[in-house]
C-alpha cells in the first residue's frame, strides 16, 4: 500500500512537472470518452426499449415479408388483421394474442370541452394488458378494452386532455370514429416502447366504424399495412417450430386473400421481441423503435483508439525530460518492473481524471440535439460503473507499452541524459499507430466532404417544383376555410391552394389502382385546383380539375407520368378520359402531369395521384407577389390571433425548407465535422510528439550536417521523409475503405452525387497539408538551431 501511495504521489508530481503533455493526454482522453459514454448510454436505450415486459423470450412480433412480381421483396412491421385470430383459434400452443392496428392514413383529432387535441391514436385488443407489460394507474386491465367504444389513455395524454381530473368515465370525441367513454389510465412505462401510445381504442369498436365507412381499414387476408400482430407462444415450443406455424398460415392466408396484382408471394416471420432491436427498422415500424447504433458506436470506438494512441505517442516524446530520471531510479535500485508500475499507474491517473472530466463533458457537449434526445438524462449509474472500469483498463492498455519503452532505456543513456540514434529509431508498432491514425484521419475527412456534397445537392437539387414565393400553412380542417377566404381578400398573394400536405415534406397517402387488368401501388395527396399552378407543375395532356367542384363528391383524378407508364398507357394523351378504380371508386383520368420528387430525393418517383378529397385538406398553399413574401407573413400571423386555438399556428416558407436542419441532416454534418476535427487534432499532437521525439534524438546529426554545408532545406527534407511517406502509406490503405464507406452513406439516397476521384484526391491533399505542417513545424525548428549550441557537449 505505502508502495502504492508512492507510485501515486510521483505520477501525480509528473502530471504538474509535463503541464503541456499532461493537458493534451487528458483533453484527448476525456473528449473520446465523453463521445464513448453518450454513445454507449444511446446504445442502452435501444436495449432498453420494451425490456419491462413478462415474458420477452415467449413474445414474438409477426412481421411479413411481401415478393413482387418483379422479384424485389419488402419486409414490414405488420401482417394481416386477420392473423391473429386465425393463430388464436387454430394453434393450442399459442397462449395468447393482441393486435395493433393504426390508420395510416388518417390523422383524428380529439376534442375534450369543445377543445381541439392533436393525438396518437391505436385500436388495440383486450389482451394487450396481458401481453405486455403495461400497467394502469386506474381502470381495470381485464376489461379496460373489452366493450366497443372505450378508450384508455395513457398518463402524458390524460394530464394533457384532463388535466388533474380522473378522466375514467368521462367522454372522448374522435371526430368521425364517435364517441368513446374512457375506462382506463396507463402508468409511465420504465422504459420506452415501441407500443407506446396517446390513446388506445377497443378494437371490438374497429368492426362498426368499418361497417359504417367511419374508418377505411381493410379486415381481410390481402392487406398488410395497418395491423401489428404479437403472440406469446408455450414455454415448450422453440422459435423453428413458431416459424414452421406460420408457414403454415401463410399457405391458407395465400388461399384466401384478395391482393394486388403486383404482389407474387409473402412470409410471415417470428420475431422475438428480445431480437427486436437488432433488427433494421422495417415498413410501417411502430413508433420508438430504435436499433442498436452501430455506426456512432463504431466512431466512439474509433475516437478511443486515436486517444490512446496519441496518448502512447506523446509519452514516447515524453523520454528526453525523464531519462535522467530513469537512470538515477536504476541507480537507486529500481528494476524494471518498479519503473513499468510506475509509468502504468500515471497512465490510469490520467485516464481516471479523464473520466472524472468526461462525466461533466458528456452533459455540455452532445454531439447533436437529435442525439440528445435519444439519451436518457437520468444518471445511470451502471453504466457510469461499466464505463470506471473501462476507464482503468483504458489507462493500463495504454500505459504498458511506453513503459516498457522507456524502461528498456539503457543505464549510460541514462546518465548521458540523452537518447542514442538507434534507441531513437522509431518501432514498428509506433509507425503502425501514425498510419492508423491518420487513415482514420482522412475516413473522416472524406465522409466529411462526401456529406458537405450531397447536403448541396439536396438542398439545391431541381425537384420539378417551383419554390419561390410559396408560404405553407398547417391548419386543422375547421380553419382552412376561413383562412383561405381571408387571405384571398389580400392583394399581396397570386394564388391559394388548400392540399393534404406539401410536396418532399409531407407524407403522401397511399391508395391502389384498379385498371383491369393492371393493379398499381400509388401515392396521393388531396388538393384542389389550385395546386398544379401553385407549385408550377406542368401538365403533359388533359385538363386541371375544375375550379367549379364543390362539395367531396369526387368523380376525377389526376396523375403523373410514372402512373401512367405504370398503367400501361403508352402516352400521356392515351389516359385521358379513362376510368380507373381507387378505394372502390371509379375515377376519370383528367391530366397528366410532369414527374417531379413528392417524397425528395431518397425514394424513386412513384405512381402519384392528385385526389379531390376536402375533408383531407390540412394544408394552405399561399403564392405569394415577388417581394410581398413578409407583407403575406404578418397578415398571417394576424389572422392566427384572431382564430382561438390552444395550439400555435404552424407555418413555414417553402424555400426555407430546403436548408432546414431536419432535412438536409445538418447536425448529422455538424457531428461528423466535428469528429473529423477532433481526429484530426489528436492525431497531429501524437505526431508531433514523435517528430519532436526523432529531431531530439537526431540533433547531434543535424548539427554536424549544418556544419559540413547542409541548408535548411535539406535538413528538413532529410528528418521529414519518412514521416511523409507514413502519411502517404496511410492514405494508401484508407483510400478503399473511404471509398465503400463513402457509397454506403450515400445508398441511403437514390438521388445522389458520384464521388470520383477529384473528391478523394481533395481529402487526401487536405491531410498532407495538415501533416506537412505539423512535421515541418518542428523539423524546420530543428533545421535552424545553431549547430554549435548543440554539437558543443559533444
């Protein structure tokens, strides 16, 4: 222990003696681990959803795996409404069954006390409360959801409609669904869920709003896109035999189900909801659904590694002020082990404090506010346990190779107080850690540049709409009316156009297409006639919908040249005046319009349709006059204070929306800008500890050159050549990787750019101006010493 203390009490003098390498020691350290403790606290909370519930090994999710024609396949989240039941009915060894079903297109409000309320809303059966592991505040779990036209709600919710009141009992308006009575209050879940919602509504309700046409969710066997279907199967039975049932079923749900004529064939498949989040986020995913970060995991990683590389560096350098030191411990009696136990415990000295700073760090600094809201901020002190060990274990890995470098330092070296150039020749593992680092480097220099390409490209991008001058206003169905005839009045604004949504930031509804014999997937949004010139949408053939319709009889359609195409008309002009069957209309095609991007630049275009739905308008489209955009915005604003409403008015120039944060993923580009900094950073102090490190040891030389003619120049080139040619050997192994990186990133969109060779070549210039500049930096110091101030000991 006294030993301890000793080795504790020197490490701690040395830490103050090396101020400078000491700050960058800890500023590295603390910095990557602060980066490794937000990424591992976002990796529990991925773990941590849906993990309070009883029986997660015996609880699976069917999802549905749907083959086209074409042979391209989709994984979704949901399968048919009627899986359950079948599964319930047929299979003893299945226990128990609920459902989750969403109308995905359709967004009903509440209204509580002649208050309008924006909720998320699910239909779910009885045995949800047993399934899962929720429990409720009041109400109770056996029959909360067991009648038609009940409704339980979950605390956020109650507090937010009720207030402090006991909600149980009182009434719940649902727009068009009715009203429902509610019979139940959830308790806030311990941890997040993918099943977490505002309200839950009985699902013995569904079969009567979809009698009455309240509600359009298909209850067959053919669609898959609104019923989330979960099973908790017999202690005995294993997940093959799960998967072998569903088989089964989907042999007779093949047999029975009415489905689009695209479709070839489908699977279902057994999830188990421990797996959950290691699988990739599917079609119609519930909400909260997060999988493991793999990618910021890998950075942290990364930023660990450069850390304690750079540490192993600069503790290298670090050899000239101590081995005078070494050489009088040796002297003393210190064996090679004491000095190696010696250096180890200032290495975790320096990775405890680190720690100690990245707690605080990790609190200031996350690396985006989308992150952010991912972590949870309640202190999680197993983590913090988890992240101490690592911490010590960090400090040992990457105090025990310098340590034993320098106690290898040979006693008359010592005693000379100087290093010899043969002790000073740079190891094979050190040269491995420059390239490493700076490979690591330029992957993130590139990424950088590669993200800093495509965020232009999206921003800039044409999507065949026109964005100029245009103000979209979010507003619920009761207000679009009066705004638009108010704003009509204003001799600021060309035109009005009332839609469901705005084009690339709004998410279409989807519909089919009946045209015997061709059966489509489309997209669609309601609009008026108004919509086309608006946003500067060209027509190719027909004629725009009327500015005479009235009412929500709808009778035309519109739509774009990919439908027609996929319709197998064989131009534009042969679709007009043909009908076609959407959700059991029959619809006459009016116009053809241009393809241009409804959903940007990630998907390809799509069959799209433009509907003549009032009941679905949300949206106030307001072309304004050149130079008249701000006179529009106050007029707005002054409309929205007239109107009562317990929400603020949304609304938001459409050019703008373009260079939001959201869309083109800025903190995504702040985070990996910054990360590329701070590699960068570290990886030229661990450098410039080694040049320093090789100059030293080479000074004798240098000076005895300068005396037998050398110039600077030569000198600088004759020190700098190596570490050169490590860079450039970095670059060489890293170029492949940042090129596979570079295109998955960019996988994500179907619209890209095409990093060539100029973008790489401009990533790898970049580092060697940065490594030129640290290794010049200190052998052009070198190179100009007067070399009799240090060849004069000699």
């Amino acid at each position: 222990m006294e030993m301890l203390k000793n080795y504790i009490f020197i490490a701690a003098r040395n830490l103050l003696k090396h101020k400078f390498i000491s700050i960058v020691n800890i500023i590295g350290l603390a910095t990557s681990m602060s980066v490794g403790l937000f990424v591992l606290s976002m990796a529990k909370n991925a773990f941590d959803v849906d993990s309070f519930h009883p029986l997660p090994d015996r609880t699976y999710r069917i999802t549905t795996r749907q083959f086209t024609k074409s042979g391209d396949a989709d994984y979704f989240a949901t399968s048919p409404y009627l899986l359950a039941s079948h599964l319930k009915d047929q299979y003893s060894v299945i226990e128990r069954v609920t459902r989750i079903v969403t109308d995905v297109n359709e967004s009903v409000k509440i209204q509580v006390n002649n208050e309008e309320f924006e909720t998320e809303n699910v239909f779910a059966d009885p045995d949800f409360f047993h399934v899962f592991g929720f429990k409720l505040a009041t109400g109770d779990p056996l029959h909360a959801l067991s009648k038609a036209y009940t409704a339980v709600l979950s605390k956020d919710a109650a507090h937010r409609l009720f207030g402090n009141q006991n909600p149980v009992g009182k009434p719940l308006s649902m727009g068009k669904y009715g009203e429902f009575t509610v019979t139940g209050v959830m308790q806030k879940p311990p941890f997040s869920s993918r099943m977490e919602y505002d309200v839950y509504l009985s699902m013995a309700t569904l079969p009567s709003l979809t009698q009455s046409d309240r509600i359009n969710i298909p209850i067959g066997w053919g669609d898959i896109y609104n019923t989330q279907t979960y099973i908790i199967t017999n202690e005995d039975i294993t997940p093959n035999e799960v998967n072998r049932i569903l088989i089964e079923t989907d042999t007779y749900a093949m047999k029975h189900a009415v489905m689009h004529e695209t479709v070839d064939h489908r699977e279902f498949i057994a999830q188990s909801l421990n797996d959950l989040v290691y699988s990739p986020t599917l079609y119609f995913e519930s909400r909260n659904a997060r999988t493991v970060p793999y990618i910021p995991l890998i950075i942290s990683v990364l930023m660990l590694l450069l850390a304690a590389f750079n540490y192993m560096n600069l503790t290298i350098a670090k050899i000239f002020s101590r081995v005078k030191e070494i050489g009088i411990r040796k002297i003393s009696g210190a064996t090679k082990i004491h000095l190696i136990h010696q250096f180890i415990t200032e290495a975790m000295l320096i990775a405890l404090i680190s720690f100690g700073l990245a707690l605080f760090l990790t609190d200031f600094i996350p690396l985006t506010s989308n992150l952010a809201r991912e972590v949870n901020q309640a202190p999680d002190f197993k983590l913090y346990t988890v992240f101490f060990v690592f911490a010590i274990l960090t400090g040992f890995v990457c105090g025990i190779f310098p340590s034993i470098a320098l106690s290898k330092v040979k006693l008359t070296t010592a005693l000379k107080n100087k290093i010899t150039l043969g002790e000073a020749r740079t190891p094979v593992w050190q040269k491995a850690l420059i390239t490493i680092q700076f490979s690591v480097s330029l992957l993130f220099i590139t990424v950088s540049l590669v993200m800093i390409g495509q965020t232009r490209y999206i921003s800039r991008a044409d999507y065949g709409v026109d964005r100029s001058n245009i103000l979209n206003i979010t507003l619920p169905p009761v207000d679009i009316a009066y705004f638009k005839n108010a704003l009509e009045q204003e001799t600021t604004i060309e035109q009005i156009s009332a839609s469901s949504g705005r084009p690339v930031f709004s998410q279409p509804m989807h519909c089919q297409v009946h045209n015997q014999p061709d059966s489509i997937d489309a997209i669609y949004f309601s609009a008026d006639e108004n919509f086309i010139p608006v946003y500067g949408l060209t027509l190719l053939a027909g004629t725009n919908f009327s500015d005479r319709m009235q009412g929500s009889n709808e009778t035309t359609v519109l739509i774009n040249e990919e439908a027609a195409s996929r319709l197998k008309y064989k131009t534009p002009l042969e679709a007009i005046g043909q009908s076609i069957t959407i959700d059991s209309l029959s619809l006459k095609i009016t116009g053809v319009i241009k393809n241009f991007h409804v959903q940007g630049l990630k998907q390809p275009i799509k069959p799209f349709l433009i509907r003549y739905i009032p009941d679905k308008f949300s949206t106030l489209t307001v072309k304004a006059k050149s130079g008249e955009m701000y006179g529009t915005l106050r007029k707005v604003q002054q409309l929205s204070t007239a109107v009562k409403r317990d929400y603020p008015l949304e609304y938001s120039i459409f050019e703008n929306d373009f260079h939001s944060n959201d869309f083109i993923k800025l903190d995504d580009f702040k985070m990996i800008s910054s990360l590329s900094c701070i590699t960068v950073l570290i990886s030229s102090l661990g450098l410039i500890g080694i040049v320093m490190f090789h100059t030293k040891a080479r000074a004798s030389e240098i000076g005895i050159r300068k005396v037998m003619g050398a110039n600077t120049g030569q000198i600088t080139i004759l020190i700098s050549r190596k570490f050169i040619l490590l860079i450039l050997l970095a670059c060489c192994l890293a170029l492949p990787v940042c090129y596979i990186t570079c295109e998955s990133i960019l996988q994500e969109y179907t619209y890209r750019i095409q990093p060539g060779l100029l973008l790489h070549a401009v990533g790898v210039v970049i580092l060697l101006l940065i490594g030129l500049t640290v290794i010049c930096s200190q052998t052009i110091y070198a190179a100009l010493r007067n070399p009799i101030e240090v060849i004069r000991s000699e």
